[in-house]
C-alpha cells in the first residue's frame, strides 16, 4: 500500500529512524533484484541495494506521494547501476557493438529464415537453455536498453511508469524497449543449438 | 519481405498487450500465411515469456541490518535539505550519467619520448592572475541576456570560479549567485566546480574543475575542460562550440529520431550535411505518418518535439607536440539524452568537414585537427600562464603544418564501452581562442 508508505515517511521524518527498517524489508527484495539483474554481481547488486536505501533516506524529505515509493526506490537503483556500467574500468562489447559488427544485418535481415524451417526452429527452441541465453543476452544488452527491459519485463512496470520515472518520453522508451528486444531475438537465434 | 515491416510493429504492440482485438485478427491471420513471421512471433514470445518468469533471488539477509546501522549513523534531516540541488524527478537519470563524466581538460607535451604530462602551476591568489587577451571583438556587446528576456546566472559549487565580463579583461572571484552577460568568461579551478542556469528556459551547463567557457545567447564556447549541458529550448537552437568541433542542439529537427533506432543507423555512414539528414529524415516520417496502419506507432506525435529535453557533456583536451610545434585538439561528445548533431571544423579554413548525429548513449570524438600554426597569442599565453616552453617550440612558432592526423576525424562509439580517464585533470590555463584559432572569430559556421 503506497499510502502506508508515506505514512512510515512522515514518521521517519519525525525522528523515528528504525520505522526506515519497515520499508527496508519491504522493498529489499525488488530493490535488489532490479540492481542484480542490472549487474549480474550478487555483490555488487547488495552494495547498490543498499546505497540506494540510504540515498532515498537522505532524501525522503522530498518524496512526493504523487508517485509510488517502490518506484522511486527503482529509479535510484537504475541510477546507481548506471553510473556503475558507466565508471567500471572494464566494459564488455554491449550486445548492440557485438550486432553492428556485421552480425545485425544478418539477423535483422532475417536471413536465417532462409535455412530454417519452422519444426527446425521448434526443435532448436525445445534443446536450447531458454532462461540461460536470455540472461546472457540482457546481460550484452546496452545499460539503457537492459534497465527499461528489466522495468517493463521482471518489475512489470507500465510505460507510463517507466518514462516518469526515467524522465523520458514514453515513446522513447518504447522505442528502447522495442530495440532490445529485437536485439534479443537477434542474440537467441544466433544460440540456439543445431539440432 | 518489406510488406512484413508493419507486421513486425504490430507484433511489438501485441507484446506490450496494446492491440486491440482487430488489430490482433489482423496480426494473427498475417502469421497464418508468413513463415518468417509465424517464426519471429515464436522467438519474441519466448523471450517475454523468459523474462517474466525470471525468479526472483532473495537478497542477503543481512541487507536490512546493515542498512539501519548505516542509518543510525547518520545526521538529522536538516544536514542534507541544505547541501543539494533541487528537484530529483526533475534531473532524472540524466544527473545520474553526468556524475559518471570523467574529469578532464588536460595538456601533455612531448618532447620525444616519453610522453610527458606536466601539471601548470595553479593560481592560488587572485592578484597574481595574468591578463588574459581581450574578449573576442565581434560578439554582440550591444545585446544583454535581459534584453533578451532571460537571466543567465552562475552558482559556485565549491572551490575557485572566476569570471571575466565581456567588456573587462581582468578575472573576478566569483561567490554568490552571479548574472552573466553574453560574451562573459567563467572558469573554474583546480577542484572547483560550477553550474550555470539560462532561467528563462532551464538550460543548464554544470562545469567541472578546470573548464573554461564562454557564455553566448544560444550557444557556449568550452575552450577547455568538461561541461555537462542540459538543454530545453523551446523550439530553440542551442550549440557547444569547441576549437574544432561544434555540437547542436536542435530540439525540434532532430528530438523524432530517437523513435527510428535501427534506420538512423544507416545515416551515420558517409558524409551526410545536415540539411541531407534533416531531410531524409523527414521524408521517412512523412511516410510512416501517410500509413495509416503506422500511426499510433510512433508516439511522438503525442509529445510536441521540443519538450524533449537534451543532454549531453563535451570535453576538450589539448595535446602539444613539441617536436613540431602543432597543437591538436579533441573534442569528445558524450550525449546522455535525445540526439546531437556534431559537426567537426577545420580551424585552417574554418569549414564544416564532416557531420554525425550522435544519439543518446553513444559520444563522439573530434580529434582530427592539428592547428595550422601556434601563433604569438598562443605563445603569449604559455608564458603568460608559466608555462614551460620548449626553445624549439618557441623558434617554430608560425610554422604551417596543414596535415590532419586522421582524414576521416570522428569516430562513433557507444557511451558506455569507452572509458575515459578520470585522474587527468591538471588544471591547464590555455587560451584556445583569437586569432591562433580561426574557429573563434564568430564567423557563422552552419546555415
């Protein structure tokens, strides 16, 4: 309950610090998830976790009950992962690099339909480890692009949402959401096994 | 099969659950006939189906715990209400990826090898600043922000900022909230950092330690350092000039891209002038726009184009080659937000040489451009600033050396895969500007 939220706020507020533990527990597992599936670092998600509940706590004089706590809680974590992908001294090549390289045209020109069939593709889909390479392609997916999957996909969250709380225009995030799944697609075709 | 484009999109709307029953039979019965999309339908449900049912993991349970003790430790609410920017929803992600720009503005000589980075001494008391060359003669003094309906004003965010006003050549210490005019210089030193807001329109420009720029009415030249920009002209024009780039803003021309990914793509082969883009772009969506079965695709059309804000961060290193007494200046673009044209200039010739438009999440780096010549300005300025100056450097001064490093100069590549490094802030005090940098004489450049 949102309105449940604000009240544990006000108190918090107040002076009464351990009411933050309520909200805490209430939102530690969301919270860590999204910073999990943003890092694929059990280790790193806990510290992003828990950096993000002690920023919101800093700021909770200026949350607005016009939006929902969890998803401001979510948008801090994207915040913090973001930077995080963006300061790491070792980036990976993103899905979107790996693509570009020639192997996007490929797949985006749909060539593969050329030598598959479809009880072929039926039969590969049934062999492949769906889950696994779906991980892996979110974990290539370019920073931006893996947080509004991550919103829309795991957290459930509207568009509406997801362009508040990231402070874009909804048709930009779609057209995020769109490109990478795309992307995806072009990820699992190319994994999935010969059969 | 291009007669499977639109079907392509209908089937993203049927996995957002945006269709509406028609809209699905129509979907459904392309499928029954289309292998290729009866396959992408298969793919794509897969992966919606994989991601929602990816289990949740259960955090470590110390998580709580060790987020109360770190709130226990922590100070009343009042300590933090004064030390912060307004507004968190306001600034968004876009603050959040400018905290992670690395700090720069640096310059190296190299003398032979290795190549060595030496570290101006810094200016620790305002009388012993140097004059620096009068302002650049051909700005609009006559115009004021004012006049113009705006206030331009300047907030210290720590440490030394200074500002020289277009009609004085001395530097001022800059403390509280100070109004700009156009053509007054800021810098700011060694630690210290500044943000600067258009109030009219909420453009802002936040500059990191060592930068120099210079305010215009649309536009700020960073002569040297890191400047964040966020721009929300309202049907405006915006640009960052640099020595040998300049990067635009055009919200209303250019905000509609962000909702083409994979066709712009294409654009940024070749060299394409603006107009060319501008216009291939719209001819593209004038197209999408005539297809009635494409309409509600492309949402835009329900944001009116200049509300989408733009934000981007440019950097400007200098590199002096002492061997041959050229300068060559980078310029990187970094673009957090919508898309940026960015067109690198020939500071010989002052011509535009060639254009990309960056999207967000991707930068570009201008660096292509050894300067013609180091002038006398330029030479002044390195004794001026205290500068070790090479003999042969100075007995080379005026030499011609025409030949750019890289033909091609620009180079594309996503934001996030290139690392930028973060200890290079020397606290460099060159003036790029006058007559040793033609792409400073604010002769109009674009059309």
């Amino acid at each position: 309950m949102e309105n449940e939220d604000y009240k544990l706020i006000k108190l918090c507020l107040k002076g009464k610090r351990e009411v933050f533990a309520q909200l805490v527990d209430k939102y530690n597992k969301r919270v860590y998830n999204m910073a999990y599936r943003l890092t694929s670092n059990p280790e790193k998600a806990k510290d992003i976790a828990q950096d993000a509940f002690i920023k919101i706590y800093k700021s909770l004089d200026r949350y607005d009950p016009k939006y929902k706590f969890s998803n401001w809680l979510l948008k801090t974590v994207s915040n913090l992962c973001i930077d995080y992908h963006r300061t790491r001294a070792q980036n990976t090549a993103s899905l979107e690099v790996i693509l570009s390289s020639g192997a996007e045209n490929a797949i985006l020109a749909h060539q593969t339909a050329i030598n598959t069939t479809e009880t072929e593709l039926e039969d590969r889909l049934e062999a492949a480890e769906l889950q696994s390479v779906i991980r892996e392609g979110i974990e290539l997916l370019p920073i931006d692009y893996r947080a509004v999957v991550v919103l829309r996909h795991i957290q459930n969250l509207s568009y509406k949402e997801i362009s508040q709380m990231l402070n874009l225009p909804m048709g930009t995030i779609k057209a995020r959401i769109h490109r990478a799944r795309k992307l995806l697609k072009g990820y699992l075709e190319g994994r999935l096994p010969k059969v | 099969m291009p007669s499977c484009e639109k079907y392509e999109d209908l089937l993203q709307q049927y996995l957002d659950k945006a269709l509406d029953s028609a809209q699905t039979a129509v979907l459904m019965s392309h499928i029954e006939v289309c292998s290729r999309c009866r396959l992408d339908f298969k793919l794509y449900s897969k992966i919606v189906a994989g991601l929602e049912e990816m289990q949740d993991l259960t955090p470590p349970g110390r998580l709580t715990s060790d987020v109360m003790a770190q709130v226990e430790g922590l100070p009343g609410f009042d300590a933090y209400v004064q030390s912060r920017q307004p507004a968190p929803w306001f600034w968004g992600l876009s603050a959040a990826m400018a905290g992670a720009i690395a700090v720069a503005g640096f310059l190296m000589l190299r003398a032979g090898s290795p190549t060595a980075v030496i570290n101006p001494p810094m200016i620790a008391q305002q009388d012993q600043l140097p004059v620096l060359p009068a302002p650049i003669s051909n700005i609009d003094m006559d115009s004021s922000p004012r006049a113009a309906g705006q206030r331009i004003v300047l907030n210290v965010g720590g440490g030394q900022v200074q500002v020289q006003k277009a009609n004085s050549t001395k530097w001022q210490l800059a403390s509280a909230p100070t109004d700009l005019g156009f053509g007054d210089k800021i810098r700011t030193l060694d630690g210290a950092t500044a943000h600067i807001e258009y109030t009219q329109d909420k453009t802002t420009l936040k500059l990191r330690p060592s930068s120099l720029v210079q305010i215009l009415a649309n536009a700020v030249r960073v002569f040297h350092g890191d400047t964040w920009i966020r721009v929300d002209k309202i049907g405006s024009h915006f640009q960052a000039e640099t020595p040998n780039a300049v990067a635009s803003v055009h919200g209303t021309r250019y905000s509609a891209e962000v909702h083409y990914p994979e066709k712009i793509a294409s654009f940024y082969k070749g060299d394409l002038d603006e107009n060319k883009v501008a216009r291939k772009f719209l001819d593209q969506y004038t197209k999408n726009l005539s297809d009635s079965r494409m309409n509600g695709l492309f949402p835009m059309m329900a944001y009116p184009m200049h509300a989408t804000p733009v934000s981007l961060a440019v950097q400007v290193n200098m590199l002096l080659d002492a061997l041959d007494a050229t300068k060559t200046v980078q310029t990187n673009v970094q673009v957090f937000q919508s898309t940026v044209n960015v067109a690198s200039i020939d500071p010989a010739t002052n011509r535009e040489i060639s254009n990309v438009i960056v999207k967000e999440g991707h930068q570009t780096s201008v660096k292509n451009m050894q300067l013609a010549k180091l002038t006398p300005m330029a030479e002044d300025d390195f004794v001026k600033w205290g500068l070790p100056v090479d003999s042969k450097l100075l007995a080379r001064v005026g030499e011609e050396v025409s030949k750019p490093i890289n033909e091609a100069g620009m180079t594309l590549t996503p934001a996030g895969v290139r690392q930028v490094p973060a200890s290079d802030s020397t606290g460099m005090k060159i003036e790029a500007e006058g007559r040793g940098n033609p792409g400073y004489d604010g002769v109009e450049r674009r059309q």
